[in-house]
C-alpha cells in the first residue's frame, strides 16, 4: 500500500517523471522514470528496483542521449 514519505497520504497516480540528480560533481537529468507520485503534494516515489537502475544508469558505463544546458539560480 502507498503511503507519501513526505505528507503521509495514501493515494497515488502512476506516472512518468524526469527528475535530476547530483553525481559526484556533476547533475544529471534522468527522463521517463516510472513512478506512483502523490496525489496531494506530487511527491513521486520509485520502486527499488527502478532506484537500482536510475544508479546503476547514471554511475555505469551508460551513454547519454544528449546533453543539455542547464539554468542554475540562486535564492541568496
């Protein structure tokens, strides 16, 4: 059964999402990552096994499919 990490509740939708991770030094953008995200804060959770693949993808021998400019801002 779901259950948000971050608001508690118990109702989700599956959905694929994109979301950018800090490796090492560096971030990346994964895209198409299945996920049940939640209904009230849109907090989206992986599975295990999806979490496997996103490390083993973004920390193996895996080749981009392109690469991008990324925008960085700061509140401070």
């Amino acid at each position: 059964m779901f259950q948000c990490h971050v608001c508690k509740n118990a109702s989700a939708s599956h959905a694929l999402v994109s979301e950018v991770f800090a490796v090492n030094s560096r971030r990346v953008l994964v895209e198409r990552i299945p996920a049940e995200v939640c209904d009230r804060c849109g907090e989206p959770t992986f599975s295990s096994e999806t979490t496997e693949k996103i490390r083993n993808l973004v920390h193996g021998s895996s080749i981009p499919v392109r690469t991008e400019a990324l925008d960085v801002f700061a509140l401070t």
